[in-house]
C-alpha cells in the first residue's frame, strides 16, 4: 500500500480585486508517497509557486482539500498549522528569506528546536550537527545572512528546514538564484536527503534539466492548471501536449 505524505483534492485559488477574480490555481489534485520528489514545471505565473504556498498553509484555499500524513488540513487554523509544520518545511527561492537579518544563521536554524521546547545546549549542538550535515562548518552559526554567499545561505536554509526532521521539503525554485556550479551542489545535497533519509518533496523548477535529475514525477502547470503528467523521461521526451513541446524545446 503507498505511504502517502501529502495529498490533494481539486485544489483552487481565486484571488479577489476590484477588477474581479484572478484564477491563480484551479483543480490541481495530486498526492506524494515517501521517499517520493514530485516536480511541478510551467512559464512564470503558471500557478507553480500558488500551489506551493497552499500545502504549507501561507495561503488559503478557496476550494479543495489539502491532506498532510493523513490530516485535513485544508480550513486548519493558526495551531494545527503550527502543529503540521512538525511535518512540512518549506526551501525559498531566495534563501535569505528563511531568516531574519538581524539574528544569526544559528539563531535561525535553531529557531523550531527552541519553539518545541529544546533547550539551549542541545540546540546549539543540533544546529552545528545540522550545519556539518549540510556542507557547512559550525562556525558558520554565529555568521549573518549578508556575510555569506548565496549558495551557503541556501546550505544553511536546508539546515533550518531539516531541523525538526520533516517528513516533506517544499522547495520553491531552490536554486534558481544561484550560479551553475552551486546549483549542482544544492542539488547534490537534496538527492542525498531524497535518497539516505527517504525525505518526499515537492520540487517547484522551471529548469527541466534539474527536474530531471531529481524528480521521480512531474506535472506541468499552464494558466493555473495542470495539463499533463508523467515521469521526467516520458514529460522530455515525449510530451503529449503542444505546451509541454514547447516548454521542453525552450529549455534545449
């Protein structure tokens, strides 16, 4: 039977102005099983980046469900959400936008170890077992987010969402703000998790290259819903869908 860890249901979200409503996603269902990386591609504003921040609460839904190991979550107030974050952690575009500049990458990582009532010797520990796990070295706890490049601001937002051990990763275009090289080595890091730790994610990528190498599903969003799915070989190279073509043409 499949261990599913997130799951939803006709998944729609109307964003309301004076002008009307603007359909951002609409009908988007789709679950993830452990150990499992689900990618969702599209142009920019397909809906990729709406559904991400539905399942991680950051936004409400106007209808569908959203379930997490089992839960509803999908009218979940501000406790359960803060209870389901136990679960879900989500990767930012841009990683300074896990912290606070004001406090230090250590203060940060070691932000949801302090909340669940860790106390403070022990945290510092995890933080620094955290940081080694993620590439970086322990000093690296007392530095500030401007005083690090972008690929180790993005090792220790890993860090950050790995430490309270969640069952799935959002990661929100993870790399996208970095240059080649570190995008490999991101990369490298989230397979390793996918594969030594069985952590699911759900990929958010417009590089289908990247998609590729990571995903083990892909769906293709286009005006807020889902047209097409498949494996990353079956979505490359043999697309069903003229958007799809050329989607996989633009990226080769």
């Amino acid at each position: 039977m499949r261990d599913v860890i997130l799951e939803t249901e006709h998944l729609t979200k109307i964003f309301s102005s004076e002008r009307g409503g603007f359909t951002a996603v609409h009908d988007v269902s789709f679950e993830i099983g452990k150990g499992e990386a689900l990618g969702i591609v599209g142009e920019s504003g397909s809906g990729k980046t709406t559904v991400a921040r539905l399942v991680t609460g950051l936004l409400r839904p106007t209808e569908g469900k959203i379930r997490l190991l089992g839960q509803d979550l999908t009218e979940a107030g501000n406790r359960e959400w803060r209870e389901a974050y136990r679960h879900i952690q989500m990767i930012f575009q841009t990683p300074a936008e896990s912290f606070n500049p004001r406090y230090t990458l250590g203060s940060g990582i070691g932000e949801s170890l302090r909340n669940a009532g860790t106390g403070r010797k022990k945290t510092e520990e995890k933080v620094k077992e955290l940081l080694r796990k993620c590439g970086l070295t322990p000093d690296f706890a007392g530095k500030y987010p401007h005083q690090v490049s972008g690929g180790e601001c993005q090792r220790a937002a890993v860090a950050r969402a790995l430490a309270i051990d969640p069952k799935l990763l959002v990661c929100d275009e993870p790399t996208s703000a970095l240059d080649v090289t570190v995008q490999k080595q991101i990369l490298d890091l989230l397979l390793e998790l996918k594969k030594k730790e069985k952590r699911s994610f759900l990929f958010i990528c417009h590089d289908l290259a990247l998609v590729q190498a990571f995903c083990d599903r892909v769906l293709v969003m286009y005006n807020g819903k889902i047209i097409e799915s498949g494996t990353p070989e079956e979505i490359i190279c043999n697309p069903r869908e003229d958007y799809t073509r050329r989607l996989v043409d633009s990226a080769l």
